[in-house]
C-alpha cells in the first residue's frame, strides 16, 4: 500500500483521489455544516490518505424537541446502509457528547430524525424524533461504547447494529418513521456542553446502497469497491471503484498488482497507479472468480467455463504475464472444476469437482493431469488451499450441517473440523508465515451450500490451527468478496471486493 506523510487537511478537489472527487465535497460527503445555535463553530475534515474523517463539534444536546451537532451529510433516497468505525478524541468534558450516524428529513434544529448513537460514557441507543419539534425517544442497546456503527434504512424501518471490534453485530430497530423519500444522511458530533468543543475520528467509512430485492442472482449486478486493509490497524482503504461487478482480487508476488476478474477476464489492477488493464487469456474468456497464482509467481491457474462442453467449468494454467493459448489442465466431459489453489511445489493444483454425482476435492498433476479425489462425501466440500510448507490443505465443507471450516493432511487424511459456530464459513485463506486464516463468514440465513452476493457478511481471522475467531472487517458482499488467496505476499495486507449501486 502507498503511504504519504499523514496530514489532516480541510478537503479541496484536487486533494482528492477520483475515488470521492467532488468540488466542495468532505470525502463522501457533499458538505457539512452546524445545526442549531451552537456557540463554537464546527468542522469536518478529511485525510485522502487514510479515508478518515476528524470532526469538530459543539452543542448543547441532540434532544427533546431541537438539536445542536456537527454535521457531515449527503442526501439519499430509498434503501441504504451506513457504517463506520468511531472513536472520541480525548476524555471530553461531558460523559453524553455523542457522535454517530444521524438521518434528517431538514438541516433544522428541529427536523424529525433517527440517529444511531455512542455517548462519552459508553451508553449506546438509537434516537428518533418522529415529528418536527416532537420529544425525542430512545431504545438503549446493551452494548456498551461499541466502535463499529451501522444505521440501515429498508423502507421505513430503521436497524442499528453496533459492535466492539472484532464482535459480531447487536441489533435494535424502530419502524414507522417517516422521514420521506429523500433525506440527509450524515455524521455527526454533539458536545452535550454549549461551551465545549469536542472531536472524533471516524475511519472505515461506508454509504452503501444495497441490491434491489428484487435482484436475480448470477443475471442482475451492482457496483464494486476494491479494498485494501491494513491487518495490524484492520483501516480499509477503497483504492478502486467500478459500477460492474468485479471479483475475487489476488496480489502479485512483487506486491504491485491485484488480479480480479471481471464480465469473463481477467484484470490487472497496478496499485500506484490505480489503472487496470485486461491480463490476455485468449479463447478463456469466461472465465469465473476461482483463479489462483502459483507459488513462484510465474504463472496464474484459471477456471473458465466452455461453452461447447455444458458451460463446465474447466482449469488451465497459464503466464502470469497472460497467453492467447492457455494450457488445459483437467479433461474433456470430465465435470465442473472449480480451480482453488496450487501446490507449493507447483506441480499439482487443488480444485473442487463434480464427479460421480458429488462435489469434492482433488488434486490434479500439471504435467499428467492425473486427478486423485481427497474428500468423499455427499455434501459439498470446497475452498480448498495449502498451508505453504505443503503439510494441510484447509477447505470449507457442510457435511456436519452448517458451513465450516476443515483441516486434511496433502494426502486428504486426517480430516479435522475447525469452526464448530453458527455461521457458513467459507474460503479460508492461510497468511503467508502460515499462522493464521483469514476466511469469510455468512449469517444462518442462508443455505449451507450457498455463498451469495450482497449480504451481510464477516470477514474473520483465527490461528491456522484452530481457536476462536475474530472479526477483522464488517462487510456488505459475499461471492465475489474473498474466493481466492487475498494476502499481501509480505502478510501485512488483506485485499477484497465489498459490494454497492454505483
């Protein structure tokens, strides 16, 4: 990841990266100004480097019948959903300043509003007004000064979800607020002290708009947002945005370029430069998100689906440098295979394919294409990856009901489950030194066998040998999100795609 000398500037357009350009913009922001009659004047100001947020603010409460804050706002229509990461600066004067996410039918001291909200003292609750000038009421969550906030709207219900880093979401919600179709949307500060001033930071910063309901898998698409997190301070910067889908992004060994794929190809992104480029793949032009780099760094396995043999999903390896005649791998009428990983040695790759009417794992050798089945069961097993001495493979399987987590030995044997939780955990992910997995997690709702798009989703990180996960980034994705080896080669990094309308 670049890094420039840390300055926090007051935005102007060309500070900005094309990312969120705007002429009098605050990042995502359209502008930001005070609401009521606050004594001191606040601000808003944005570091195009981190994508963070400081905001100033004074005011003597967010209450009753008007309010007094700092406000950082733009105005949306329909659906949304906002999260940020937040954090005060100092200790504070008054234990009920607050900062969060706030939502404005106006920009008057009196508008009706919801607002989800984390005061000095660790009291956490969402707030609404539900007419102008109306008292305003509260639900109290029992977490208690949380750091990850999200307020979504569906319609006109309004759900909060605040966590401490790392945990998942606690959940309340109010319905029956009107706020119209068209509202400010923002962050916001409030001292809670008309003679105080006080700050916040607001990092991780997300306006999403999420897919329609009605949206048809696989056929209907949204936006997408290539991110970069920094594992040690988990800050996430987008370094790209597209308004198709993109997925799927893996680092060259050099740690220069993100390779995604895209409408059936494959993509260079160039990190410096921001730019992508078409990786050339020839006739393997629908080609799907399972491609992987070899561990010398000299060539890319891909899966691309051949339209004169069912659409099966098929692997070919090719230079990383890209080929108009990429080599085939696994055969013909042999089934569906979906590439995952290559052997640290290079000479076999790992995949998952439907054979003998079940989905499995096997290797293949490169230069044979001798395939051996590793997993055997009638359920799915999938995502498999080597630990880089070449000891284990890790996958995800569902065969015990939820999706979870397994550990086998190079040879399959030794089969050994590692999450044993309420979420479908896919895709895990071995970090470079192999100490630990980065993998990613759905909700109950869904299918065991079933990785989705645009849900809701957990990134997740727990040691290579099994524990007691963590959360590392709260996500709107899913497909798409982590499918392939996403580390950093030097580990420090963790690059995938989250998801919104563009």
């Amino acid at each position: 990841m670049i890094r420039i000398a840390k300055l926090w500037v007051i935005v102007m357009l060309w500070f900005l990266p094309p990312l969120f350009a705007c002429a009098g913009s605050i990042g995502q922001f359209s502008a930001s100004s005070d609401i009521g009659a606050v004594k001191h004047k606040g601000a808003a100001i944005y570091d195009p480097a981190s994508q963070q947020y400081r905001m100033s603010g004074s005011g003597k409460n967010m209450w009753v019948g008007e309010d007094e804050l700092h406000y950082a706002y733009t105005q949306l229509t329909g659906d949304f959903i906002l999260r940020a990461h937040v954090a005060f600066e100092g200790t504070g004067v008054d234990p009920h300043r607050k900062v969060g996410w706030n939502l404005r039918t106006s920009l008057d001291t009196g508008s009706p509003n919801v607002h989800a909200t984390v005061h000095g003292d660790g009291l956490t609750s969402l707030q609404f007004r539900a007419s102008a000038g109306g008292d305003t009421q509260e639900y109290p969550m029992a977490i208690k000064a949380p750091d990850v906030i999200q307020l979504e709207r569906r319609g006109d219900t309004y759900i909060m979800s605040a966590a401490k880093m790392g945990q998942p979401f606690q959940v309340t919600s109010v319905s029956n607020i009107k706020l119209g179709e068209k509202i400010y949307a923002g962050l916001s500060l409030c001292a809670h002290n008309p003679d105080a001033v006080e700050t916040a930071v607001f990092s991780n910063v997300r306006i999403i708009l999420p897919a329609a309901k009605d949206f048809r898998p696989y056929k209907d698409y949204i936006g997408s947002n290539l991110e970069i997190m920094d594992m040690k301070t988990k800050n996430r910067r987008i370094v790209y945005r597209s308004s198709d889908s993109i997925q799927a992004p893996n680092w060259t060994q050099d740690g220069k370029t993100l390779i995604y794929n895209s409408k059936g190809l494959l993509f260079n992104f160039d990190i410096k430069s921001g730019k992508s480029t078409v990786l050339e793949s020839g006739f393997a032009n629908n080609n799907n998100n399972d491609h992987v780099l070899s561990w010398s760094g000299k060539l890319i396995g891909i899966s691309h689906h051949v339209a004169d043999e069912n659409n099966h999903s098929t692997i070919y390896t090719l230079p990383i440098t890209g080929s108009k005649k990429p080599t085939r791998i696994t055969a013909k009428g042999a089934g569906h295979s979906y590439l995952h990983g290559f052997s640290p040695d290079d000479k076999s790759l790992i995949f998952t394919g439907e054979r003998k009417g079940q989905y499995d794992i096997y290797s293949v050798d490169i230069k044979t294409g001798k395939e051996t089945q590793l997993t055997d069961t009638p359920t799915l097993d999938d995502g498999s990856e080597f630990s880089p001495d070449g000891k284990y493979i890790y996958f995800n399987s569902n065969r015990t009901g939820m999706m979870q987590l397994w550990r086998m030995h190079a040879d399959g044997s030794n089969q050994q489950q590692l999450t044993f939780d309420n979420h479908n955990n896919w895709f895990p992910h071995v970090s470079p030194d192999g100490k630990k997995i980065v993998f990613l997690s759905y909700m109950d709702d869904i299918d065991p066998g079933d990785h989705p798009f645009y849900r809701h989703v957990y990134l997740r990180e727990m040691p290579a040998e099994g524990g007691d996960p963590e959360i590392i980034a709260y996500v709107y994705g899913g497909q798409g999100s982590i499918n392939v080896p996403s580390w950093s080669p030097d580990g420090s990094q963790i690059a995938f795609v989250s998801n919104t309308r563009l």
